[in-house]
C-alpha cells in the first residue's frame, strides 16, 4: 500500500482550477493548468505565479548562528547585511554537493534558509549533526509556512495591486534582497530568469493571497512551466545536474565557493584535492528533436552527458545543461546520441534567455 502525498496549503486552489497534478517526490503538485507554454510565456512576459510550499523554510538563529553557517555551506554569510540574501552550496566532506540553496540575514544572527523539497529532511538532520547540539544555534525547520513565487517583468506591479502591503514591502528591495512585517517575508528572489519575489506568509493566508493574485493578473504556473524557466535562465536543478558526484567547479557554480579569508568550511579541503573532472555548459540542438537528461553527448574531445533538456519556448528549440570534457569551448558542434540516431548540437555558455531576452546567438 503507497503512502498518502503530501500536500501544499493550496491543494485546493490548483484543484479548484483544473490543474493537472502529479506526484513530484512524494508531493501532490500541479504540472500545469493547461497550457505549459502559456504559462511558461505569460511568466516570461507578464506575471506568473508558482506554488513552491514544498520547499522547507528552516530558521538558523542564536549567538552562533553566524559562526555555524559560515562552517556549513560554501559561501560565506559574513558577506551579508541585514536583509541581504545569497545563493551557495552545502557540500558534503567530499566536495560533493548536497543540497544548492538561498540563506537570508534576516538581522544579526537571525537567518533563513531555503532547502529543497527532496533534501529538506536529510539537509535538516545534516544540520542537526553539525550542530552537534551546540546550544548557540537553533535550527527550526516552518512547515507552517507557505511560499508562493511571483515572477515575471510586470510581478511587482500586479502584487501590489494584489496584496498591497507585501507590494509595498517588494518595491524598494533590491536583487537578494529581503523585508518583513508580522508574518509575511518577502525576498527579492525567484528561479525564473525573470524579476519577482518570493512571498512567505502562514500557511492558513496562503488560498486568500493565491485568489488575490489571480484575481489581479498573476497567472498560475505549474512544475512544467518553472522547469523550462529555470533551465533557459541556466539554473541547475538539484539532484539533476548538480548531486554529490560533482563538485561547485563542474556544474557552473564555482562563484558560489567563498576562498576568501582562509575560512574553514565543510567540503574545502576535498576541492582543494579533487581536480575538476566536466565543466558544464549549454546546448542548442540544429536538428530537430528534444534533448532529455542522461543523453550521451559525443565531443572531440570525448563523451559528455546531458544533465537536463527539455524544447525552450522562448527559443522555439530544444536546449539544454550538459556535462562535457573540460577542453570543449563554446561555439563547438557536438552531436547527442537520440533514439539510435546522432544530432548535430551547438555548445553555447548559459544562460540561454533572461529578463525577457535571448541571451545567445541563433
């Protein structure tokens, strides 16, 4: 007998709009609420909105707290002010990569940490034990949460019509910025490529703020849709092109690895020893076809492997993140073993589309 899936505080809203759901990790999540590529667009375009309560919000505080994260993850927190964000990596003690996330210095010693939704346990209990019941440092994982991202060119100006205080929150922050008031938490963040926010409120507010935003424009997005944004921006997507088999420096996120300063964090030594082996870069297919995860890729310069592919709809062509020989360059043709037949593909440097624009040449 399977296990009931979870469910997000807004099970209901995606239901109630018809949305196409699907197991994702144990969750039950909307795919989409119709049409991918609309939704795909109107995010690109305009405003769309995506339900991201899977992933754990996870609250670091006390008189250690600072001192524990810069131990932990591979970016440095001491860089942070007050209402500041960072993206980094927490690695394992092999440089491999266990989990890519946002930390938020909410004030002094107070941060918030966003986990992904398939780690969030392991990342919780990995922490604990680091934490090695150090009573400096608390670390309260909020499922009472919920957190909905709104991106898109026009997201602030239909949040503030929507939600009218969080839009008044949103509007001064800059990129990697973050404000509060009472409950509601908003970060100048999202994984779209595009300008937004990620709205934290509790989980009980979290259909009223869904049916506001609606209301006001924001068009609901599914998983497919976050997927093809994400990938066009050249962001990795963990446990797909990033895992404990690569380090930071193999999957294009080597500027997320603080060296400054000589400060010792969980993983450091391991890079110091563990020569890149790939670098990742991006793909264009000239033939036709779609490119999909764990596809081989042929190079002069030996074997590489897509990590993930899907078509671009803002490219109007499949693309992708691959693995590929540390001599390939950019500007290169490779081909992709698909189905028995091998296609021609242009190696470009991600990303591949942002803020509304193609980033590479056709």
């Amino acid at each position: 007998m399977t296990s009931a899936l979870r469910t997000t505080p807004l099970n209901a809203a995606h239901r109630a709009r018809g949305a196409r759901m699907v197991d994702f990790g144990g969750w039950d999540m909307p795919l989409h609420y119709g049409s991918q590529i609309e939704e795909h667009h109107r995010a690109r375009r305009d405003a769309g909105m995506f339900d991201v309560s899977h992933m754990l919000l996870v609250d670091v505080a006390g008189p250690g707290a600072e001192a524990f994260l810069r131990r932990v993850l591979a970016n440095d927190v001491a860089r942070l002010a007050d209402s500041r964000a960072l993206y980094t990596c927490m690695l394992d003690d092999d440089g491999g990569i266990l989990d890519d996330l946002i930390v938020y210095r909410r004030a002094a010693q107070r941060y918030r940490v966003i986990v992904n939704a398939a780690t969030a346990e392991a990342d919780c209990a990995w922490l604990e034990a680091r934490r090695a019941g150090d009573a400096a440092v608390t670390i309260a994982p909020r499922r009472e949460l919920a957190l909905i991202a709104v991106q898109g060119p026009r997201a602030l100006e239909k949040l503030a019509v929507a939600l009218p205080d969080a839009g008044r929150m949103a509007a001064p922050l800059a990129a990697f910025a973050c404000a509060e008031a009472g409950d509601t938490f908003v970060g100048r963040t999202g994984y779209t490529g595009e300008d937004g926010v990620e709205l934290v409120l509790p989980a009980g507010a979290a259909p009223a703020a869904w049916d506001a935003l609606a209301a006001a424009g924001v068009a609901p997005a599914g998983l497919g849709a976050r997927d093809t944004l994400r990938l066009e921006a050249g962001m990795n997507l963990c446990g797909q092109d990033m895992d404990t088999t690569v380090t930071p420096y193999e999957c294009g996120l080597g500027w997320t690895v603080a060296l400054a300063g000589g400060r010792d964090f969980t993983g450091r030594a391991a890079l110091a020893q563990r020569a890149p082996r790939w670098q990742q870069l991006g793909l264009v297919l000239l033939d036709s076809g779609v490119m999909r995860g764990h596809q081989r890729v042929e190079t002069a310069h030996g074997e590489g492997m897509i990590t993930s592919g899907s078509f671009s709809p803002t490219l109007g062509r499949s693309i992708a993140l691959a693995r590929l020989p540390l001599a390939v360059a950019a500007g290169d043709t490779v081909t992709v073993e698909m189905r028995g037949r091998a296609l021609a593909a242009r190696v470009v440097r991600p990303p591949f589309a942002r803020r509304g624009a193609v980033m590479i040449a056709l």
